[in-house]
C-alpha cells in the first residue's frame, strides 16, 4: 500500500494555496471623516459613517471612483454658487484626465467652483438635485492606476494639516427630532474630507482558514504513516 509523503502532502497544501489566493489589486478607500468649519459639526474630526471613497483598477489606464454616502446624509445639490458637490486631484504629471460613465444627474466641472476653505482641488463635480447616490465614474489618464500616489491632497485645509484626498458636500436628512452623527439637524449642509487612504486587503478573508485545514490534513498524514509503518 502506498501512503502519501508529508512532501507530497505539502505540495497539494502549496498549489491549493495558490489556487486559493485571489489575484493582487492595488485598491485603496479613503472615508470622509472631517467637516469643514461652516458645516457647524460637532465633533468635527472623527466621523466615521459619513461617506467612504472606493478606488478601484477598472482597466489598463483607467480607475473606477465610487462613492458611497451613508443615510441619514445624501449627497448636496449644487445650486448657484454653492459648493461642489464632489472634488479630487490626480497626482502631478497626470493632467485632469477623462471621465467616462459618470453617474446620472452628475456633471464634471473643471476647475472646481467653490471647495469652501476645504483646498485646493483639480476637478469638481456637480450635481442636479440632492442623492442618496453612490456616485460613481471612471477617470482615465496614461499610467494611471489605483495607487494612492497617483492622487493629490487638496492642499492644507480646515481640520487637516496634509489636505484632503478628497471631499463630498452632503445633507442633514435626519428624521423630526434627531440629529445626523455629526450633531447637525436636518437640512444643515457642508463638505467632508478624508486623508487617511486605506489599502484594501490583496488576499481573501477565507485564506487563513484553508491554510489551517491543509496543515490539519499534514498532520493527519503523518499520524497515518507512524501508526500504519
């Protein structure tokens, strides 16, 4: 009778690992924590259930931005001379680059129009009437990809030293009586920002669990080869 060698077994664990592993991304999410000073935020650092960022490789060149506002916030109509309603800058070197598949009711604004005090920023959207959203757009532009290095801070800005990656204005739609995390009511209006980009994670959640099941099959190997000889 043959039995498996832990060599054997251990290369069935290497090229199921392998298998199992997804492939890397360079993605990375920014959440939009900070309000700038005319919002009335109280606090005004720290949010965390406001918006978050999502950046994503969406071809060669090209990068998918989706932004996600969580309710009871939406995103704030552009009306007049009021503020963008979303702003970003690529990193130096990259231009402004093209947007394609850009969320209804959005329109590109470049440069940007009004960012409040929150920086200096390269491009800007608008937006028609208030949304629960997402936003979501591609951006195009030679050798861009989904690396925090190929995008800009907006330069020093309230409640931030560095700047932010980027900013959204949003609304207060809380219900009669209660009050957005912010300490805002409902119908209070103002920019948040985010400066804290975070990788997301290259290898899957379920990976450590396979590991620890294929080293349970080695031992299992072994304890058969020792009682069996």
């Amino acid at each position: 009778m043959k039995y498996w060698s832990l060599a054997a077994v251990s290369a069935i664990v290497g090229i199921g690992v392998l298998a199992g592993a997804p492939s890397a991304r360079a993605d990375f999410s920014v959440t939009l924590t900070n309000c700038n000073n005319s919002f009335g935020c109280s606090p005004a650092t720290g949010l965390t259930d406001v918006a978050t960022v999502s950046v994503t490789n969406d071809g060669t060149d090209t990068v998918k931005i989706t932004v996600t506002v969580f309710g009871p916030y939406a995103f704030h109509a552009t009306n007049g001379n009021s503020l963008d309603s979303f702003a970003f800058s690529l990193a130096s070197g990259f231009g402004t680059g093209t947007i394609s598949n850009l969320s209804s009711g959005w329109t590109s604004q470049i440069p940007p129009q009004n960012t409040d005090g929150m920086g200096t920023f390269q491009q800007a959207f608008t937006l028609s009437s208030n949304s629960a959203g997402p936003l979501s757009f591609d951006i195009t532009a030679s050798g861009l990809s989904a690396i925090v290095a190929d995008f800009a801070t907006g330069g020093s800005a309230f409640n931030s030293t560095t700047g932010y990656y980027f900013i959204a204005d949003v609304i207060c739609q809380a219900s009669t009586g209660k009050t957005c995390s912010n300490g805002t009511t409902n119908g209070a209006t103002g920019l948040v920002g985010g400066s804290v980009a975070v990788p997301v994670p290259m290898m899957g959640a379920g990976l450590p669990g396979l590991i620890a099941a294929c080293m349970g099959l080695v031992a299992f190997a072994r304890r058969r080869r020792l009682r069996l000889a």
